[in-house]
C-alpha cells in the first residue's frame, strides 16, 4: 500500500452550519487521531459565517482545507467539489450538522483501508442502526425514499440504507465517473450506486443523532428533486448486481 493509500479525506458540504462546526472540526479530529487525514469542507457561502468560523477552528490542526462556493448551490455538487479536490485516494463523505456522529470514522476507514471493498455505508437501517428524535412523518418519507431507490435503481437493492449520507468510497471509482455524476440530485450515494463501477459493498450499522442546533435542510424541495433523480436513473441500463460483502 502506497502512501496516499494510507491516507483519508474527509469530505463535508456545508450551509449555515455556523453552530456546529467548530464541534463538529474538534471531533473528527479526535475521531481520527493516529490517523494520516485531511478534512475538507466545501461550502455554499454561507452567510451564517460558516467558512470563517470553519478556518478558525481548523488553524490550530494544519489539515483542515476549507472551499468557498460562490454562485453555487448543491449538496451533490459540493460534495463532488469536495472529492476532487482530495488529496488522498480514500474518501469519508459526511454531514457537518452531527447527526453524523465522528466516532465512527475510525470504524468506516479501518474496513476501506483493509481492502477488499470499495465502499463502506454507514446504514441506519443495517442491523444495529438506528434513528434518534424523528417524528413518524420523518421515518416514512425515508422509507419510502429507499422502497423506491430499490425498486427502480436495482444496484441499489443490496444495500439498507442506499440514501444516507455518511460513507466511504475508493476516490478513482468518483472520479472515473465524474462527469455522468448528476449534480442536480440530492443523495450522491444513490447516484454512486447507480453509475460508479464499484464491486463489493460493506454497510457499518450506527445511529443517526438528534440535530441539537441549526436547522434541516430537508424540505418539499429535496423530496422532489430526490424522486426526480430516482426517476432518471431508473431509465439507466444497469450492469448486474455487484457481490456484496458481508
């Protein structure tokens, strides 16, 4: 294993995240300490401060890159930023809002750097994961969102939870696909699945936390963009179904 095989970059999109990324930079760092890392935050111009408030907290580590969108807007397209920017040949993609909990990087890049997957779901729906503070309403618009990305995006149908937001993925299997990557779509895991030459998944179960400060960004808007993005990728001529790992 070469040395940028041994090192990871942490990829995060972020808007009006201002309460919580000082925390939020603080526990990744912790999360990975003893490890070879670089955290990279890419956000929308946030006119909450969040870059400035990004680079204060991350001056004091030495590998904290904060990107600054201006004109731009997109969970997808700036976590795509983010990829491609990377300097390392594995990348951990994850919210900055902490309902993605840190702690368990070190868990997700232990199995990418072992080898013989290309790609870790952190799944809220594998056995042992779980979802803390949603209302009923909440939990059904997610289900339903994963019955439909099985059962019109079929290399989605082995994964449990093909619409989080939280996993780990060989960077060359991102970039070979950059350009058919669509932007436009909310869940980049769903267009992942569908369109990135990938052979071998592992889901790591955890529990998605309770937002504590800031707002959701999920709306009626996302809802729709998400069953648009479902709707074009079921028109995709699908390779067969890639060998999961357990």
């Amino acid at each position: 294993m070469d040395e940028g095989a041994r090192r990871i970059s942490v990829v995060t999109a972020t808007y009006n995240e201002a309460e919580n990324i000082s925390e939020f930079i603080d526990r990744v760092e912790r999360a990975l300490e003893g490890y070879e890392f670089e955290l990279v935050i890419v956000d929308d111009d946030s006119p909450d401060g969040t870059a400035d408030i990004a680079r204060r907290a991350g001056s004091k580590y030495g590998n904290v890159r904060v990107i600054v969108r201006r004109g731009e807007r997109g969970l997808a397209s700036a976590l795509l930023a983010g990829i491609a920017s990377a300097n390392c040949d594995y990348v951990v993609v994850m919210d900055a809002d902490l309902q993605h909990p840190p702690e368990m990087l070190p868990v997700i890049v232990d199995l990418l750097l072992k080898g013989g997957v290309d790609l870790v779901v952190a799944s809220r729906y594998a056995s042992g994961g779980s979802v803390r503070g949603w209302s009923i309403w909440r939990r059904l618009v997610s289900r339903v969102a994963i019955c439909a990305a099985h059962l019109l995006v079929p290399r989605t149908r082995g994964v449990r939870d093909p619409v989080s937001g939280f996993f780990g993925i060989k960077r060359e299997l991102v970039l070979r696909e950059k350009e058919s990557l669509r932007t436009g779509g909310y869940k980049l895991l769903v267009e992942i699945l569908a369109r990135c030459d990938w052979r071998r998944v592992a889901e790591v179960p955890y529990a998605f936390q309770r937002r504590e400060r800031g707002e959701s960004k999920l709306g009626a808007a996302e809802i729709v963009g998400y069953l648009a993005q479902i709707l074009r990728l079921a028109r995709l001529r699908f390779s067969p179904r890639a060998e999961k790992s357990h």
